[in-house]
C-alpha cells in the first residue's frame, strides 16, 4: 500500500510536472490536490512536449486514473480547452481516465474580472497573479458563497447560486471599481453546456482514492505552484491561495495523514520565482541572466521570464520540515553545467544573528542578508549522464551539501526534460 507526494520545494516551476510524469509510471492513480489552471507543468516524452495546467500529468499514459480533488478550483472553460489541446495531440480524455470531485470549487467568469480589477487597484502592491481568477475563487470558498461542482449538476440549485453571485459580484465590479457588470444568463447558459459535459467525470474522490490505496494501488498526489507559495507558510501575501504543502493533501483529497506514505520535494537546481515579492538569493546581474536564458526560465502560463537565483538551502531545509520530506528530487542540475563557480545560500544573517528557517514578516526577510558557500562548478555537460557515477565529482559535491544540509536524502537526479534524462539515486 502506498501513497506519495509529489510538491514545489521553492516558488514553483521546479520540474513537478515531469517528475510526476517519471514517477506516474510505477503508481495507479495520480491526483492535483490545490491549486487550479495557474498552474503550469511540461511534460516530455520522446521529442514531443505536452504543456498542462488543470488536468494531473498522469494524463499520458493509457492506463492511469487521474483525479481532480476537491481542493482544486476549477474553470470548465479551461478545462474543456485543455481536454480538446490534448485530444488534438492524440491524448484522449475520458470519464475513465479522469475523475473530478463533486466538492471542487468552479471558477467564474467573474473570478477572472475580479483578479483583474484588484491587482490593477493595487498598483505597484500587485501580487502579480496569473490572472485565473484563483484568489478571488478561494475566497468564496472561504467565504462560504462558492459554487461547487454539485451545484452546477442540480440545475435549480446553479441557478439560484449563480444569481446570488452575479448580483453581489456586480455591485463589487461596478460600485467599487467602476468596470462593466456580467450578464446572468450568458453566464447560466454557458454554464450549463459545460454541466452536461462534465458529469459523466464528476464522482466523491474521496471515496474512490480511499478504496484505491485500500486496495494496495499506488497512489500519487500531485502538487502545484512550492511552498513559498503556499498561503501560510510562504512570502505573504505573494503567494497563491491554497496550501501547497504536504498537508494539503488532507484537506485538498480526503485523505487521513496516516496513508501518507513518503513526500518527495522537487527542488530546482537553482531558484526561480515568477510574479512579485521577496526573493533573498536573486541575481540581477549577467549569471541570472545566463541562467535563465540556459534554463528556458519563461512561464509556461503566464510566458513571463522567470526571475533566477543561486540555490537557496534555507528554502530546502523549510520545505523539508514543513511537508515532512523523505527525499528530494533535484531537476535541472544540467542547466548549472559550464559555471565557474556555484554559490548556494546555507543562512540569513538577521539581525545579527545567524538563521536557518524563512521568518514570517516580510519586513524581517527583507533584512536577511544570505549566507554564501562557494563551489567549483562542472563544465562538463551532463544531460547524457543516466546514473550517479556518470555525474562530475564537483556535480556530486553539490548534491551532498544538499543533503547534508537539509538532513534529507536525493533520491532522484534529473539532467533533463524528457523522461529518459532521469538518474534515479535511492527509493524515494
Ligand atoms: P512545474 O511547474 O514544476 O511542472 O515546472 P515547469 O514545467 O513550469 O518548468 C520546468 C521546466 O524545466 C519545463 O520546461 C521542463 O520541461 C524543464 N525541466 C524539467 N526537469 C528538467 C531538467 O532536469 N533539466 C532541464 N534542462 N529541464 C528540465
Ligand atoms: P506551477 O504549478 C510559479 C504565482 C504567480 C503569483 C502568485 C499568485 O507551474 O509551479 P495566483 O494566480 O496563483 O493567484 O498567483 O503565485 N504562481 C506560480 N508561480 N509556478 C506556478 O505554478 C504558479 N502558480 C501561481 O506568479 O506570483
Ligand atoms: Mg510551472
């Protein structure tokens, strides 16, 4: 019996999708457990190149079940679109290849005006969101007026939801910020085609997962966006609006902490981060610009340039705490090949101290001034590498102090995107 975790061990884009990719091949089952289409995860097999956002990275092969939590919030448009993307790559979608929770929260069209408006009102406080509507979306949630997948399957119930919203929303959209008000019946209609659309893959996920790792099926949680996002562990208020760590798959699943089986973090060789807000190791000068152009360090969502750093271990060593990691899985080390020289962060000197955990004021972290051990680099380039001892010995010193430093093993090395660039070091 197992089950696993797969999540962002920094600020997203680390590689989780084709890792889950890689590891999806040995489990049954492969389920998103937050987040929604902010996401963005390529996936590589042979020479073609599959970009998803809602739908978990499972979706490849023929034979495993994918799961929508209820922790996810979904947008039919986007997912409907993404269903067709990948029928158009020859990737068919069906109800049993795909199941979405009967409790995930739907994203409206007002969500997405909503994200919008407020990030422009914030002026140079913005966040800088994907513009999906997630936070607004999440906060229905919260505030207990959301309209969940059931509700869009009972038709006198999506009604009387979707005008309650409609109405509100509107006084928000036009009284407070002067934009256009929605249109009810567009948005019902529209609504409903998609309801007919999505119930032969809408079920209680709870339940099927349960009876899945009960039956000694294996199965993968899926993680998106890292946690420097997540909304109570990461850099407040830039972060997403779901909890993107290890514990986020109880609540975002249905599922108790006791069939978690191990939770491997994905952790960038370096560190990238889209959008605003704090970022202790960032380079702004000529090697972040090397690194993200060797990288292909652009948002597979949004296409922003990522902003690039050197690795930062005070990150790696609070994911490793936070989410209770039983490995890492280290992507990219390739992009790091022919540097001189390779710095990590093993501390912040605050307030003149030395500390080894992200403090919650973002006024304290930025303070923090990182702590750098240099490394000789490798020039050799390794996406050829296909097991540990292909590695350059200085590659290898990199990943130990990794270890070393985070109390937590690598079990996977990855020097490329396609699934065949994988070096698996230990079980994960
Ligand atoms: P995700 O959001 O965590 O799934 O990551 P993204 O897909 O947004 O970004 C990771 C990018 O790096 C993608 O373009 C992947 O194809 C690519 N990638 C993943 N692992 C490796 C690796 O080990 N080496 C290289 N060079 N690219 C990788
Ligand atoms: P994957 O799963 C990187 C960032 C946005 C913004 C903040 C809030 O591909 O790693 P949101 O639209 O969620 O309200 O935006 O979070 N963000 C991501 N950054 N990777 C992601 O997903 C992200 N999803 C959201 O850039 O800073
Ligand atoms: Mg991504």
């Amino acid at each position: 019996m197992s089950a696993f975790i797969v999540l962002g061990a920094q600020w997203g884009d680390e590689g989780k999708g084709k890792m889950t990719d890689y590891l999806a091949e040995s489990a049954d089952v492969v389920v998103r457990f937050q987040g929604g289409n902010n996401a963005g995860h390529t996936v590589e097999v042979g020479d073609k190149q599959y970009k998803l956002h809602l739908i978990p990275s499972g979706i490849l092969y023929d034979t495993k079940l994918n799961v929508i939590g209820n922790g996810v919030v979904v947008d039919p448009k986007a997912l409907f679109e993404e269903i067709d993307y990948l029928k158009g790559v020859g990737v068919d979608v069906t109800p049993e290849k795909l199941m979405i929770s009967d409790r995930a929260q739907l994203i409206m069209p007002y969500h997405k005006v909503l994200d919008g408006i407020k990030e422009k009102a914030r002026g140079k406080k913005d966040i800088g969101t994907t513009g999906k509507g997630i936070g607004p979306c999440y906060t229905d949630k919260m505030e207990r007026s959301g309209i969940r997948v059931c509700d869009l399957m009972h038709k006198e119930v999506f009604e009387e939801k979707l005008k309650d919203n409609v109405d509100a929303k509107n006084d928000i959209i036009t009284k407070i910020y002067g934009g256009d008000s929605l249109d009810f019946s567009a948005i019902y209609n529209e609504y409903l085609e998609y309801a007919e659309r999505m119930r032969p893959f809408v079920k209680d996920i709870s339940v099927e997962v349960f009876n899945n790792i009960k039956a000694g099926k294996k199965v993968l949680f899926e993680g998106a966006q890292g946690t420097l996002l997540d909304i109570d562990y990461g850099t407040y208020p830039y972060v997403t609006s779901s909890n993107t760590i290890a514990g986020g798959v109880c609540t975002g699943a249905g599922v108790g902490p006791t069939a978690i089986t191990s939770a491997v973090g994905i952790a960038k060789a370096y560190t990238t981060r889209v959008g605003k807000g704090p970022f202790p190791t960032e380079l702004f000068d000529e090697t972040g610009d090397w690194i993200r152009e060797k990288g292909h360090e652009y948002g597979v969502t949004t296409g922003r340039a990522r902003r690039c750093g050197w690795l930062d271990l005070v990150i790696l060593k609070t994911t490793a705490r936070i989410s209770g990691l039983t490995s890492f899985a280290v992507t990219k080390i390739d992009t790091l090949a022919g540097m001189e020289k390779v710095k990590v962060c093993t501390g912040y000197k605050f307030d003149g101290k030395v500390i080894d955990y992200v403090p919650a004021s973002l006024e304290d972290l930025a303070k923090c001034e990182p702590i750098y051990e240099e490394f000789d680099g490798w020039d050799k380039s390794i996406e050829d590498a296909r097991s540990y001892n292909d590695l350059p010995e200085n590659a290898k010193i990199y990943l130990k102090k990794i270890e070393e430093f985070t109390g937590t093993k690598i079990s996977i090395v990855s020097v490329g995107p396609r699934r065949d660039q994988t070096i698996e070091v230990t079980e994960i």
